[in-house]
C-alpha cells in the first residue's frame, strides 16, 4: 500500500520501481505512463519489436502541426537487482525512510520517469494550449543489447517524417545534488576483438611452437601509449582501453595456440572511428604475427553545444535551485546516441547517480520533485 503522504512524483516512482522490469521485461511501467498521457490528450503509438516494448507519445498544444518537438526520453527496464539479500530493503519494494527513496531504479531511471510524467501534468493543467509539441519516447532495451529500443523507435520516426527539434533524457546526471551536471554530449563508443594466431606447443620446446602472447605485446603495448587526438573544449582526449585478455590452456607448460584481446575506445568528435580502425590495424601491421580484428561500433560520439534546449536547461535549473550547472560529456553512451544524428539537440538530466547499478540503490526523495519542477520550468521556456 503506497503512502497517500507522498508527492505524486514519489507515488509514481514507487509504483514504477515495484514492477521487476529486468531488461528487456517492461512489467506493465509502459502502461502506467500511457494511461497518465493519454488523460492528457497524448496520441499514443506503441511500437513493439521483438521482445521489447516501447512507445512513441505525442501532444500538440497549437495550430501548427509543425510547431517544434521536444521530446522526453528514458526507459522503463533496469539491470538486474544482485544478491536480494544484500539490500537493506528488497529492490522491488520501493520504501521511502527517512527522506531517501529505495529500490531498483529509483535513480536510473524511473524516478526520471515519474518527474517528466507529472511535469507535463502540471504544465498541461496550466497550459493546455501551450506553443510546440510534446513527446515522450518510452524502451525497456536501453540496459540490454539495446537493438530493438530505441533505434528503432528512430527508424519508425524516420519513415514517419518526425524528427525532435530537441530531447531531453533522463539519465541519472548529477554528481552532488541534482542539476548540478547535466550532459550535453557523449563519447563514442568504438569496441574491438583481436584474435592473434599462433602454434600450440610445450613450452620446453619453444622453437615448435609459436606464441601469440610474445608476438602481440609489442604491439598492445604501442596501442595503449598512443595518442589517439587531445580531445577539446567539451571532450577529454579518446581513451583506448584493453579489458579482456584471454589465452592458454590453463597449464603451466603449454604455449597456447591463440590469444584473444578484447578492447575499448570512447573516442571525441577530434576523431572518427574509421580512422581509429585504420589507425590500429597500421600499428598491429608493424608486427610480425597474424591476426583477425572484428570491430563494433556502438555509438557515435554527439554534442550539443549550445542551442534553445541547453539554455533552458541551464536556466531551469539556476531558478529551481540556485546553481550554476557543469556541461559534461563524461560517462558511459546513452540513448541520445541514437537520437543526435536526427540533428536534435540532445540534453540528459536526472537525479543524482552516486548508487545507480548498485546494490542499495537510492536517490533523495525530494530531488525528485526538485527534477520534476525543473522539468516543469524547462517547458515554460521553450514553449511559453
């Protein structure tokens, strides 16, 4: 039973984080928010692919049907909970004590969720006839393969002829209390696995064998001291990280046959990733051994420099809570990478992310109504 006490912003939260939408599961999250949009005179298109729900939301508040969009951005699965009996309380029974909420998502990000939900409520209430259109762009594969979220619900809005003039994500941004960073951009994300050939043999007849781990170190080694650019004013400079290295039988007296190396660049826009392909394959070619190289790509870096949808953020926030915002582009990828190449001006806002993935996982209560207000003043700017 929900605490009749709580704002509706804690109230839908709660009753967001009580359904175990473990991706790609969306556990009926999509329905709460549909029925909330709908009350509101939303058209809603759900668009399911495969095994993952998602949905496309739109109002328009005026005559024009080609006022701007801007369009809420999130999604309703979370990563697994851990060992259940490491929470303090059980990940899928939100509880608020002692001004803190608990539960599975309450920060990445169904709390988001639930302040863009009762944001567009109290500015509908206000403004029904409001300028420009609003979106919501709803997946439960964001924590997944991310293949049948999303993306696609950006390949639908293309053959539809929409594209978002601006998008605001909620991922879980800020570092200290909330609004403090947002994100207006993120790295790249370039990932790669080497397969190095080589002969098996007994390591005390080296000379009938051929190892891949002495023929690849050089070059590994070379990778991981070369300067890939020096980033710029928004992005720090391309990181190439190794994080799997596999090889060998598991004795101690066979050298193994072959060696798998599986690697990382979050790479700035001072670079692309075909030049960060042709530029590693050229340093493996330096050396003496054979290899394959299969390449992934991710997500391509994006950035929105300035534009309406960073000044009304920026200025939302200040009024909502008296500070100055950091623009940042750190962190991992998110959804906005696939919603950038539209040419929409992508902003990532929400709650504070010092326990997101954890174990425990938390946010204050009252920053989420804090978000939501921001979210409200955000909207007034653009379409006021």
């Amino acid at each position: 039973m929900l605490d009749t006490n709580l704002s509706p912003t804690l109230q839908l939260a709660c009753e967001l984080i009580a359904r175990r939408s473990v991706t790609p599961e969306d556990v009926g999250c999509q329905d709460l928010m549909i029925e909330r949009l709908e009350a509101l005179g939303f058209s809603v298109t759900s668009l399911p692919f495969g095994d993952v729900e998602n949905f496309w939301a739109e109002r328009n508040g005026c005559d024009n049907p080609n006022a701007p969009i801007l369009c809420f951005a999130g999604h309703t699965d979370v990563v697994p909970s851990g060992p259940e009996e490491q929470w303090q309380n059980p990940p899928f029974e939100p509880a608020v004590k002692d001004g803190v909420l608990h539960g599975r998502g309450a920060a990445d990000m169904k709390g988001s969720l639930a302040a863009m939900v009762t944001a567009v409520e109290r500015f509908i209430a206000v403004h029904p006839e409001h300028n420009g259109r609003i979106a919501f762009l709803i997946t439960s594969d964001e924590e997944g393969p991310a293949v049948n979220g999303t993306v696609k619900v950006v390949e639908w809005l293309q053959q539809q002829g929409i594209t978002p003039d601006m998008c605001l994500v909620g991922e879980p941004s800020s570092t200290q209390q909330v609004g403090d960073v947002i994100k207006n951009g993120r790295r790249g994300s370039l990932g790669a696995v080497l397969t190095v050939k080589g002969v098996q043999g007994h390591v005390a007849y080296p000379h009938l064998a051929d190892n891949p781990i002495h023929r690849a170190a050089p070059a590994l080694a070379e990778l991981t001291v070369e300067q890939w650019d020096n980033g710029n004013d928004f992005f720090p400079a391309t990181s190439f990280q190794i994080s799997n290295i596999n090889g060998g039988t598991g004795a101690t007296n066979v050298i193994p046959g072959e060696l798998e190396v599986v690697f990382n660049f979050r790479f700035s826009t001072e670079v692309t990733a075909q030049q960060l392909q042709q530029r590693t394959e050229a340093i493996l070619n330096r050396h003496d051994f054979s290899y394959e190289l299969d390449w992934n790509l991710s997500g391509q870096p994006f950035l929105t420099a300035t534009g309406e949808l960073v000044e009304a953020a920026v200025a939302g926030i200040k009024e909502v809570t008296g500070i100055s915002t950091e623009l940042s582009t750190a962190g991992g990828t998110s959804d906005g990478r696939f919603i950038a190449p539209l040419g929409t001006q992508v902003v990532e806002l929400g709650p504070v992310n010092a326990t997101i993935h954890q174990v425990d996982e938390q946010v204050n209560a009252d920053d989420l109504d804090t978000l939501s207000a921001i979210y409200e003043r955000i909207l007034g700017k653009l379409f006021l």
